[in-house]
C-alpha cells in the first residue's frame, strides 16, 4: 500500500479526491515501466564513439607540383641513393641538409632546370640528404675550364735563324742593277695567310656594371655573407650587372628573399637578392644595364640590394670585378 492510499484512508471526508488522485498516480507508473519494456525503435539513438577512434585515411595531394620548393629530406635507414656510385667524381655533386635545386644550382654555377633534365628528376621537391646529382651536361668534360678570349698573334719578319733579342737586319741599301738585256723578273707570290681568329669577349673579360648606385654598406665575406650589401630606396632600380639568361627568379631560397638569378656565360653567374618586385622571368635574355627588379627588403632588416658574383659556383669579391666608381 502506497502513502497515497493510507492517506486516503486515514481521511474519509476527501475520500473521492483521494481515489481521483491514485488512479493518477498508477496511470503514470504504468506509463513510465512501458516506456522501459518498450522496443528499441523507441529509444533515443547511441552514438558509437568508437569510429571516432579509428584512424583517417587521408588521401594523397594531386595538386601539381611547383619545383623547387622542397628541402633535402634524411635519407631512410640503409637506402641505397641514387647516384651513390658517383660521389666524389668531378661534375657530380652531394645533396647536403637544407638543400635545394635552386641552392644547388647556385652552388654549382647552374640552372637548376638543366640539373632537374640531367639527373632525370620525376618531382623536382623530392631531393634526400645523400643523393648525388650529376651537375656537368652528360658528355661533357667535368675538368674542363673556360677557355680564355683568342687573341690576334703578331707577325715577325726575323729570319727563323735569328736570335729574338736582336732586330731583324735592315735591307741593303744599294741593290745592284740588272743587267738591260734581262728579262723583267715574275713577281713573286704572296702567300695568303690564314685569317686570324676575330678575338671575342671571353669568360675572363665581361664588361661589368654596378647593378645599383647605393652605398656598399657590407663587404664580401665568404664564409658569411657572400657578396655586397648596396643600400638604397624602396623600389630603387637592380639592373643588370653584364648580359646573360635569367636562370632563376622567384623566392624559393631561404635568406634571399625575392631573388634573380642570371648565367652570364659557362664560369659566370650573379645574384640579386632582396628585392621587393621582380621585373625579368626564368629564360629570359637580359643586356647589361637592363632593370630587372626593384630593391626592397624581403628577408632582409633593412632595404638593401644583396649582390653576389660567382665564379663556376664559388663566390668571389665583385668589388675586385666591378669597375671603380
């Protein structure tokens, strides 16, 4: 018995109230033991958290691939890297950590196109730690070094029999007369001499230019900087310091910020770095004194021009290459 019903009970006069209210009172306790008993098409829905456990198979990026952006990755554990078997032979070169082709291609006095083309690279990001990549055209002589401009030899007439020291000996200054009843001599023939090669402008002999006209605030250190800060305004024009192709521009290499790249010939290339725009594409010829970009401060605290020259990838002082001002 409930204590509803042993109130009821113990109070007569609200006896109907009272009956009223426990039926109530049993109507909704059989409501609520049905809803128990009831099928699971009732029941509010379980969320199953385990498949919120469970790994997410991502799929792989077909977006293109932009070269080169990617730095050198650690080889894996006992791989065999392509190209091992050429380590340390001229015209090869090895990946080191923070590697890229752009870098590479600096490194080596290179396109990094041209080393993407000789080494056969499927994706141009993908470089490891370790890996040695051809940076000489196949078929060429690692070894070779520029030739320098011909020049036109003189002509001695000294007998072959005379010392070098001394002058040719003068012509007789009496020539004794022929006889009047000699026929006149034929003349003799002159031998026509091989046209000497026309000399040209050579690797030794480019026509440099100051590629700005600031102030050099940084010298040359090659262990650090590389080259010469030349300060300057923003948007102060960066011209080109002799002719050449563009073989890089953009801002892939760390610490040089928006960057042009030009290859002068096979032992020269130069570098403009910093720059705020750039005005020249990759491929692209250029003349000495074109304006290919405007200076800036893009990875750099402070507006300035960062000029390098290097010579078959090794960085060399331009101020003993520039012409004075």
């Amino acid at each position: 018995m409930t204590l509803a019903m042993m109130g009821c009970i113990s109070s007569e006069a609200h006896g109907a109230r009272c009956v009223a209210w426990v039926r109530l009172v049993s109507a909704a306790a059989l409501l609520a033991l049905a809803g128990c008993a009831a099928p699971d098409k009732y029941r509010a829905p379980v969320e199953d958290r385990s498949v919120l456990n469970r790994p997410i198979t991502v799929p792989a990026a077909t977006t293109a691939v932009v070269p080169p952006a990617g730095v050198a990755l650690p080889a894996e554990a006992g791989k065999v890297l392509p190209g091992a078997e050429n380590a340390g032979k001229p015209g090869f070169y090895m990946v080191k950590p923070g590697d890229t082709l752009i870098r590479v291609g600096l490194e080596t006095g290179q396109s990094w196109k041209d080393i993407i083309k000789w080494n056969n690279l499927e994706n141009p990001n993908v470089i490891e730690v370790g890996q040695v990549l051809r940076v000489v055209a196949p078929g060429a002589d690692p070894n070779a070094v520029a030739t320098r401009p011909v020049t036109t030899a003189k002509l001695e007439t000294r007998p072959l029999d005379a010392p070098r020291n001394q002058p040719a000996p003068a012509a007789s200054a009496t020539v004794p007369a022929a006889p009047a009843a000699s026929p006149p001599a034929p003349p003799v023939p002159v031998p026509v001499l091989p046209t000497p090669p026309v000399a040209r402008e050579g690797d030794e002999d480019i026509n440099w230019l100051w590629p700005a006209k600031g102030t050099v605030v940084g010298a040359f250190d090659e262990t650090r900087t590389k080259g010469l800060a030349i300060a300057g305004k923003a948007g102060d024009p960066v011209s080109a310091a002799a002719d050449g192709k563009v073989v890089y521009a953009g801002s892939g290499l760390r610490g040089y910020g928006n960057l042009v790249i030009i290859k002068h010939n096979n032992t020269y290339l130069t570098a403009y770095a910093h720059n705020q725009a750039l005005l020249v594409k990759e491929e692209q010829a250029v003349k000495r004194g074109q304006k290919i970009a405007e200076m800036g401060s893009t990875d750099a605290e402070r507006v300035q021009l960062h000029f390098e020259i290097r010579k078959q990838g090794k960085p060399i002082d331009p101020a003993k290459l520039l012409p004075p001002r």
